[in-house]
C-alpha cells in the first residue's frame, strides 16, 4: 500500500531504511490509567517509557514529538497497555506477556475474543508482516512499534491532523477503524467491542501532552 503525501511531511531524516507499521483490529485489553484531570491519574513512569521507545537499531521515519508521544501513550491507554509501562511492548491480547523482541510473536489468545494482537498498539501479525517486509522494519522493539502506530495513523490520513490540532474527536472517528477501543462518530466501537469514551481519551491526551512538554522536550 503506498505511503500517502502526508508521510513525506513528517519525514525526519535517518540513517536507515523506514520503520513503520502494522494493522490491528485492535481488541481492548482495558486499563485504568489516564492523566490528572477529574480525577483520572498520570503514569509516573512516562520517562521510563520514553526512555525505553528511544532504543532502536532501525532508523526513524517519524519524528517523535511531544504531540505524536501523547497521541501514541493515549493509544496505549484506550488498548490496555499504558498501566504496564515499558512492559506494555511486550503485552498479548488478553494482558500475557511474551519475552522475544526479535518478532512479532503472533500467538493466539482466546479470551471474551479471539486475537493474536499484540504489541503496546496491539498490532495483528498479517499486518506487521506485510509493514516490516514493506518498510523494513528489523524487530518488534519499542521504537519499531512506535513507527509503525504512527505510520497507521498518517496511511489513515490524520496525522498532519493531530500534528496541527490535536487527538479531536475527528481524528477519534478516523481511528477507530484502526483501533476499536476508539470511538467512532456515534460514540460505539467500529467493531462492536469495548470501546473508551471520546472525553476520556481528550482528557488522557492533554494531560499526557501537558506532562511531556514539562519533561523532556522542555529541557531539550
């Protein structure tokens, strides 16, 4: 599938070939974290993931700002892979762990569904295979995964979007063809599954912007 125009806008360049994605009907494994407003708290281990998405033996594609970190933690969040921290890259559908990095692991978990989703964005194996041998994707590490959620994100034609504006509900709706744990316009799972609420899912996201642009990119 080609690399639409938006792609070439967010071009960052790099000393390898382009990391990037993987589809995933995604199945809500649900998790309780999100960010400081009414009530709902941050992560405290938010560097710890920044930290361990930095490591990488591929090149970058996708420039990680603190917008597309907070729209991929918030991804995590609404897939039920947030509250693990780091772990949450070597999460399985159903909240299983698995140990190599090496590859996606597509082992198949049978739970309310039948899923071999995984990954912290719960990507499913035919997905990740036709995107690694695609774009050349090395591994399943962390900042693969992270290329590959953003490069999902910008084949659906929304990150120009989120670069400029922000997790809208628009862009909610376009994702929640990706993701089912996002809610479409009407509010309900593309794909009849749990799904997170719209406000929820704004409030994590600027909460966890608002964190990072205190953190890390402040002191660059």
């Amino acid at each position: 599938m080609p690399i639409r125009h938006s792609l070439q806008h967010s071009l960052k360049p790099s000393r390898a070939a382009a990391p990037a994605c993987s589809l995933g009907l995604l199945l809500l494994a649900a998790g309780p974290l999100v960010a400081p407003s009414k009530g709902v708290e941050v992560d405290q281990s938010l560097e710890q993931i920044v930290a361990a998405a930095s490591e990488t033996e591929d090149g970058e594609l996708y420039a990680i700002t603190p917008e597309r970190r907070a729209l991929l933690n918030t991804i995590r969040y609404a897939e039920g892979t947030w509250k693990q921290g780091p772990e949450g890259y070597r999460t399985l559908y159903g909240g299983g762990r698995f140990s190599s990095l090496a590859k996606h692991p597509d082992v198949v978990v049978v739970k309310r569904y039948t899923s071999a989703a995984a990954g912290a964005y719960q990507f499913l194996p035919g997905t990740w295979k036709e995107a690694a041998n695609k774009l050349r994707l090395r591994s399943f590490k962390p900042h693969n995964q992270d290329q590959a959620a953003l490069y999902l994100v910008d084949r659906r034609g929304v990150l120009d979007q989120v670069d400029r504006s922000g997790l809208t509900r628009g862009v909610m709706a376009v994702l929640s063809k990706e993701w089912a744990s996002f809610p479409s316009h009407n509010g309900l799972s593309a794909y009849g599954q749990p799904v997170k609420k719209a406000a929820e899912l704004a409030n994590f996201y600027e909460s966890n912007l608002k964190q990072l642009k205190r953190s890390r990119w402040a002191q660059a």
